[in-house]
C-alpha cells in the first residue's frame, strides 16, 4: 500500500429521493474532495452509512470513486458487518473494485472475545489487501495490549482510534509497534490527536471542509500552532451543532448548507428537525461558512 498519512475524509454517500445511491452526486463529492487536497478517501465507513449499505451497492459506488480517482489517491474502503462471513463478502466486494485498504469495524452487536477478534481480523487479512481497524464500537474495544496482538497479524497496517477519546490514542500511539499507523477520529480534538502522534485523521469533519483540515495539518507539521489552533476553534462550534443522534442526517443537512447537497440520509434516520436546523445554520454562519 501507498504510505497513507494525512487527511482522508469519509465520504457521505449520496441518496436520491428514493434512498438510491445518486451516483452523479458521488462523483460530484469525488471531485469537490480530491480537487481540496486531500491524502486519501475513504467510501462506505460510518459517516457514509456503510452499515446499511448492500455489498452490491458498496460497489457500485466504490466504481463511481475510482473513476473519478483514477488512481490518484489511496482509497478505503468501509466493513462494517456483525459476522465474519458476511465481513469477509464486502471485504471481497472491495477487492475486486480495486480499492487500497480495508477500514473493518469489530463486530457490534455481541461483541467479540480477544480470540475471536483476532480470528475475525486473520480471516480478513488473508484476503491480501491493509487494514485499518476501525476503534469505536463500545461493546467491543481494542485495547492497547489487543492492538499489540492484532498488529502481529499479516496486513494490519493501523488503526483508527475513537473509543475512549483522546487519552486512548495516547495509549495506543505509546502501545503500538513500529509499523503500525495510528489514525485520529476525535472531530473535536484532531490538533490534540496530531500533537498526540497520529498520523493523520479519518474523521467525519474532515469531509465538510478538507481544504481547511487539510491546511490545518500543514500548519501542524510546519510548527504553526497558532493557525492550526485557530482553525481548530472556528470550526469547533460547527461540530458542537452536528454531533449527536443520527449522526449521518445531521452531517447531509450541513453539507446541504454549504451548497453540496448529498440527499437524505437511509430511514429511519430522518432530517433535524427545525430547531436542530437552526442552530447549524446559525453556527455555520457565525463562522463564516455561509451566508
């Protein structure tokens, strides 16, 4: 795999009005992102509501990115299943589109026991492509000695650290091996992340304004703590009126906002209602993002 470091949003998948991928929307978003500057895509994770997404249409889209890519830039893609098996078929699906690494998220539903955890990831990293593993199922933590563990398994190339915030990642960037890449998640706290050893972050605020999370880590690693602190706390009101309870609708309707609008989120999720509305847009124009 191409070194993966960076910022690498996690793209919305757009919906029509019939809850159908809108693939000339797809490649729209392609475009708006790879032409911002960024490190690297990531298609079908959480934010882009890659567990109710078929392994028919996860490739279907992955096809729609990478014709627009072409190549350009390293692209994940998303496994977030409740089975080995059915894990194994979406990582299969991903393969055959061509795509860089694999995000896969532990099992949520019951959970997993360190041995089938590591069992879960062999299986998959016998299929050839990295992995990433995706930290943030809460019934099923990875923890530091476990990361240590899976990191022994052929292909695992790092993970993605959520769960637990950023004292966590502190834990695992001081746990993992050489080798292993640690990714932020923490939308609210990337400069800590990065200050913290990250490698870059996969993090759903990236993919509202990657030219200035793009800048920011610039700015990090040239020494301007000033201009990434500054970008840090214009954007963090933003985040405050986004975070929360279905997540996915919330993050459309600020995307919506900018002038990117992506569709509705798969029901049951259903739109903010007009309260929530209102203090999004009302942050996004405090800050500048619109008027």
């Amino acid at each position: 795999m191409r070194e993966l470091i960076g910022i690498v949003p996690p793209m919305a998948t757009p919906f029509d009005s019939n809850e159908e991928i809108d693939h000339g929307v797809l490649e729209r978003e392609t475009r708006f992102l790879k032409g911002s500057g960024v490190h690297g895509l990531s298609f079908a994770g959480s934010t882009g509501e890659g567990a109710v997404l078929s392994d028919q249409e996860i490739g279907a889209g992955l096809d729609t990115v990478q014709r627009v890519n072409d190549g350009s830039l390293p692209l994940i893609c998303g496994v977030i299943r409740n089975s080995t098996r059915d894990a194994l078929e979406t990582a299969r699906t991903a393969r055959s589109a061509g795509v860089d690494a694999l995000m896969v998220t532990p099992v949520h539903y019951f959970g997993a026991s360190p041995q089938g955890n590591t069992e879960f990831y062999e299986r998959i990293g016998e299929l050839g492509l990295p992995i990433i593993i995706y930290n943030v199922i809460q019934r099923n933590p990875i923890g530091p000695d476990l990361m240590r563990r899976l990191s022994r398994i052929p292909n695992v190339y790092g993970v993605k650290q959520s769960v637990g915030g950023v004292h966590a990642l502190a834990d695992m960037v001081a746990a993992v091996p050489d080798g292993i890449s640690v990714f932020g998640a923490h939308d609210d706290l990337l400069l800590d992340d990065y200050v913290l050893g990250s490698v870059g972050a996969i993090s759903a605020i990236l993919t509202l304004f990657p030219a200035l999370f793009v800048e920011q880590w610039d700015a990090v690693r040239s020494g301007d703590i000033a201009r990434a602190r500054e970008i840090h706390y214009r954007v963090l009101p933003v985040w405050r009126a986004i975070e929360g309870a279905y997540f996915p609708a919330r993050l459309k309707a600020a995307l919506e906002l900018l002038g990117r609008p992506v569709g509705p989120a798969r029901h049951p999720m259903v739109a903010p209602d007009a309260d929530d509305l209102g203090v999004i847009t009302s942050r996004l124009m405090a800050a500048g993002f619109c008027e």
